[in-house]
C-alpha cells in the first residue's frame, strides 16, 4: 500500500518532524546500529564528522584537450573524503580527516591544504616508505562504467603502493575515532587494497555506541582494475552495514544493474536512509520510520551553468550531511545538498565555496516554482545576497512540486 502527500517547500510533514533532536541513550547502552529515526546524528561532545580516505595531489590542464596535448597544469588536490571534510568545515562544523600521506613534499601540500579549510589533520600519518597518490585529469566527470563517453573524464591515476594504500585496521587510531557524530566513508577507499577494504569492514561492522555511519558509494570501475567482478558485491556488502547511505542513480545501474531509487531500496533496506542521486533530475531519499515504513521524498535538482561536474557527489554528501547534523527535515537535507553541489559544479577544481548558512537556508525555503526558476552560475555564492531570478519567469523543464511517499515494505 502506498499513499502520498504534497509537501511544501518547509519539508515533510509531521513524519520527518518527529524526529529527536539528541539520542539519549547512555553510550553504554547505545545500539549496534544508529536507528535514530531518518537518520538524524545523535549529538555527542567533540567532533561533528570524521571522514576517513585517501587525498591525492591532482593536476589539472590549463587549458582544453587531451592529457597527451596539454602542455601544463595547475596543481591541485582531490580526495572524496577530505572534499567532505572540507566543505563541512567550512560551513561551520568541526571535522576531521583521517588518511596517511607520504613523508614528501606532495605530503605536506595536501596536509597543508586541507588544514587550511578548518579541518583537524592532526592524525593524519606520515609514511616514510611510501608516496603521496597524484593523478592527472581533464575537466569531464570520472567514468563509471566500463566505457568512456562524451563529457567524461580523461583521468590518468599513480596511486599503486601509495602511502594511503597501505592504511589497515591495524594502523587505525582508535582515538581518532571517537566522540564524533558521523563518521563518513566511501567506496574509493575499499578499492585501493585488500587492507583497505579491511578497514572498511572493521569500520562499518556492528558495534555498541558506534557513531551513524555514512556511506557513499562511488563506484569507479577503473579503481577495481582486476578485483572489477566481486567489485559491486563488495560494495552493495559494504552500504548495508552504514546507516546513512548515498548512491547516483549511474553508478547503480553500472554495478548493480539496478534501474531507478525503489530498486536501488529494494537491494538496500538496511540504511535508516538511503539517498539516491538523479543528477539533474535531482535526488530521492528514502527515511525509514519507527513502524517500519519508509517515508520517500523527492525534490529536484538546481539549473547550473557547470564549469567542472568533479566533487559534485562530494559536495552534495556535504551539504545533505550538514543539514542531517543541524536536524533539518530531510527535504530540506536534499535542497541544501544540490546546493552545496552548485557550489562545487561552478568552480573548475573539486572545492568551490560553499555558501553562507543563511544564504543556503534562504534559497533551501523557496517555494516549488522560486526554486524552479534560480539559474546558478560561477561566483554565486559570493554575491553575497539570493541569486537573481535569470529564467524570465518561466519554470525550468522537470520541475515538479516535491512529493513525500508513506510506503509500508
């Protein structure tokens, strides 16, 4: 049975309000997995989000063209965690970043780098036997499947024995760990090595007072190279251990075979939420509540003049995140990660500026056909006031009122 809703532009109903603002469950008593309802993070002391991969040093070409006919670039860094890290703690929030860079000058520029965003690189482990990963790329987004197509990325990797590849459960700081709200992950990290994927497994295993566990996806069939075939499995193994779990609707069908969000659900009904990237169609997440039942709300995506799509998926996880940590209905999440992904879309590296919390907070409220009609270009979040409205009155194509969805599963 399923019945359905109007929401407005304030977010769901009653069923997403309902939501506790802390988890009060002493932390000896705290459950294996985080079951807050719609997946709001338990308020804990220290750290709101640790975020736990590798950053490599990136180079990108100044200007068009294959990797083979560009004759320069302009040095950078990228990583899907510390993208995270980054973008979260420069809308306020206290974040750290977990990884190990090599005992190299390239070490210290991404150290030095990500410290300068406002995140905690102090565990951050030097290793005197291997290099910091670089990569070079063009301006497309990465592949995620088996095939190059117009727009995608021309991506060149040297990352094999990198000092971050070497990360193990052994090697983990426990004390790096603790008294934090999220801790955020992604399926990159599982693909770089057998102890990678290790630590992965350690970290999304059932455990009394374990922090909510993000998940995202990014499945990259280039990153697998010969473990490609138990890739997938490896990761759909992965996302039904966390309890916050993000997917693009490509990255589904190319490792899963899996064709629109309720398949995807069906194959993950473990996360508290599940959200299903649609890129410009926008995003659906699926919020389980205390009966059982999902509450599904969609909300579509922005009108972006794109410079450079690389750390869209990032930056989207960051602004959903951020809006998870303040407690905000889960419309309202979805709204504030296609923010933080414009932010990202209109800048040619993987970090643009967010925007302020109270510019986000301000165009997250618009009503249906104000936000139907924002066209976001470079600099926006700099203007320092709400976007002009550039689309002369009419309503973008696609653009829809935001259902929510009560299903009983």
């Amino acid at each position: 049975m399923t019945t359905s809703t109007n929401v407005s532009a304030e977010g769901p109903d009653a069923t997403d309000d309902a939501a506790p603002a802390r988890n009060e469950t002493p932390d000896d008593a705290a459950p294996a997995r985080n079951e807050t309802p719609d997946g709001t993070a338990p308020a804990r002391p220290g750290t709101d989000v640790v975020c736990l991969g590798e950053t490599m040093v990136t180079f990108m070409p100044t200007r068009p063209g294959r990797l083979a006919d560009v004759p320069s670039f302009e040095r950078g860094i990228g990583g899907a965690e510390s993208n995270v890290a980054c973008a979260l703690a420069r809308t306020g929030h206290r974040t750290r970043w977990i990884s190990r860079v090599g005992a190299d000058a390239f070490g210290d520029h991404v150290r030095e780098a990500v410290a300068a965003c406002g995140v905690d690189v102090s565990h951050v482990r030097r290793d005197p036997a291997r290099p910091t990963g670089v990569y070079f790329r063009t301006a497309g987004e990465r592949a995620t499947g088996t095939r190059t197509e117009a727009g995608e990325a021309e991506v060149a990797y040297y990352r094999a024995g990198s000092a971050a590849s070497a990360m193990s459960p052994e090697l983990l700081d426990d004390d790096a760990l603790r008294d934090t709200r999220v801790l955020h992950l992604t399926g990159i990290t599982a693909a770089l090595s057998d102890s990678c994927l290790d630590v992965l497994r350690t970290l999304t295993a059932p455990a009394p007072g374990r922090p909510l566990v993000s998940f995202d996806v990014n499945y990259r069939v280039g990153l697998w190279r010969d473990r490609t075939v138990r890739g997938p499995g490896l990761l759909l193994d992965l996302a039904r251990r966390c309890d916050l779990v993000f997917v693009g609707e490509d990255e589904a069908i190319a490792a899963w075979d899996l064709h629109g969000p309720d398949a995807v659900r069906d194959a993950l009904p473990e996360p508290a939420v599940l959200v299903v990237k649609q890129g410009a169609d926008g995003a659906t997440a699926y919020a389980r509540q205390a009966d059982g039942t999902d509450t599904v709300t969609t909300a579509p995506a922005l009108a972006v003049d794109v410079v450079a799509p690389v750390g869209a998926g990032d930056a989207f996880a960051a602004g959903f995140l951020s809006a998870t940590l303040r407690g905000l209905p889960v419309f309202e999440r979805i709204r504030h990660g296609h923010l933080m992904a414009a932010a990202s879309l209109t800048v040619p590296g993987d970090l643009g500026t967010p925007p302020s919390r109270n510019l986000a907070d301000r165009l997250a409220g618009l009503d249906p056909a104000a936000w139907g009609r924002l066209r976001l270009g470079p600099g926006w979040t700099t203007d320092g006031d709400a976007p002009a409205d550039r689309s002369g009155g009419t309503t973008s194509p696609g653009v829809h009122n935001p259902r929510v969805e009560v299903r009983t599963r």
